[in-house]
C-alpha cells in the first residue's frame, strides 16, 4: 500500500511502510489495517454506501479506536477502499491494433464492461464524497488511461482522422463507455451485463462508422 492510497481531508495515518517494525505490535497492526480494509470493502459492495466507522469496527471485530488509529476519517478509509479495490482489478492486455475492428470492438467493451460491473459499488458510494480531492484526481488519471488505451486499440481508425476529429470522436467514446453510462445501463435501467455490453458494442460501432464516415465525404 503506498502512501498515495490515502489522502485525506484530515491527519489520516499515512501507509504502514513508514513504520512498520518487524515486531509483534506492528504485526498486529498490519492485521488491524487489513481487516477493517476488508470488511469496508464487502460492505460497499453488498451496499453501495460508505459504510460508518462504527459499523466497520463491528464488521471488522475491532475497536472504533482501532480503526481511527489507522485512518482519520471515513473518507480516508474509503480512498483506502478505492486504492485496494484497483489494485486487485486485473487490467485485461491492451487490445491489439493489429486484430480486426470488429474483434477490437468486442475486446474494449468486455473488458471495459468487466471491470466498471466491479468498480460500480464503489462509484455509487463515492457519490457522498463528490468533492473529495483524492476521489476527483484519481477519477481524472483512470478517463486519460481510458483515453490513452482507446487511441490505442483504434489507432488505424483515428490515424486517418484530422486533429480535431481526433479529439471529439475520443470525446464521445469517452462519454458513451464511461463508468457512469455503464452504471445507468446496469443500475438504473436494469439490464444484463449480456444486454448493456451488446449496447456498448453497437454504440461503438457507430461512433466508429459515422466518423470515419463523415473523414471520407470531406
């Protein structure tokens, strides 16, 4: 856990790398960290809330003391949460360019669609921390990583694009395929992964085609 993990609003103990101590004390500490990390996190998950620091002491079996000892604030646990969460997510290789477009297109809106199904209690719940600066920075680096691996598995797509269609075509993957369009899908209209991720794909396609559409009649 690196000290990135947890950047609070307040005085949050800051990753155990700082002093951890081969002693028994810090063993038991790093025990403490990980159990209340892991009955925060299932209870997002089961929930789609930010779980109180009473009910995670509770669902822990440690001392609401304990769990402010290790981080300053809910908001803090939950940045912790966020970080532990991502960690464990394994990212799917990047899509080759090389593969057909229709293989290419199927690739990024499964692996999309499978890591957002994950994230999407954690998204919900960090609504009632909306201004957190932690929860803002790391939503900006996870859109351009997105953006980065988009130009990447439609490279040959985009190379034929001038810059400014370049840019508004990634504009639209970006809000079409995005971790809120994905929770709108799931969550408030209720549909399959199997439906969501074949809406995804034909929106895709479309983008795709009306672009390169529109390249070739200027």
């Amino acid at each position: 856990m690196s000290e990135a993990a947890v950047i609070p609003r307040g005085n949050a103990v800051a990753g155990l790398e700082k002093t951890a101590r081969p002693d028994g004390r810090n063993r038991r500490a790093v025990e403490t960290r990980r159990k209340v990390i892991s009955a925060a996190t299932a209870m997002i998950a089961e929930t789609s809330t930010a779980p109180t620091v009473v009910a995670v002491a509770r669902r822990a079996d440690v001392s609401v003391r304990s769990v402010f000892q290790h981080f300053g604030d809910v908001e803090s646990l939950f940045v912790t949460v966020m970080d532990s969460v991502r960690q464990d997510i394994v990212v799917p290789p990047q899509t080759s360019r090389g593969l057909p477009l229709t293989t290419r297109i199927e690739s990024v809106v499964q692996n999309l669609a499978k890591i957002f199904d994950r994230i999407v209690p954690l998204r919900v719940a960090a609504g009632q921390f909306a201004g957190h600066p932690a929860l803002i920075e790391r939503g900006l680096t996870s859109k351009r990583e997105l953006r980065a691996a988009t130009f990447e598995a439609f490279a040959a797509e985009f190379g034929v694009l001038d810059e400014r269609a370049r840019e508004e075509l990634a504009d639209a993957i970006g809000a079409a395929l995005s971790l809120d369009a994905w929770i709108v899908l799931r969550r408030r209209d209720g549909l399959s992964f199997e439906r969501a991720t074949a809406i995804w794909r034909l929106t895709l396609t479309a983008l795709l085609a009306h672009r390169f559409a529109a390249s070739t009649a200027d």
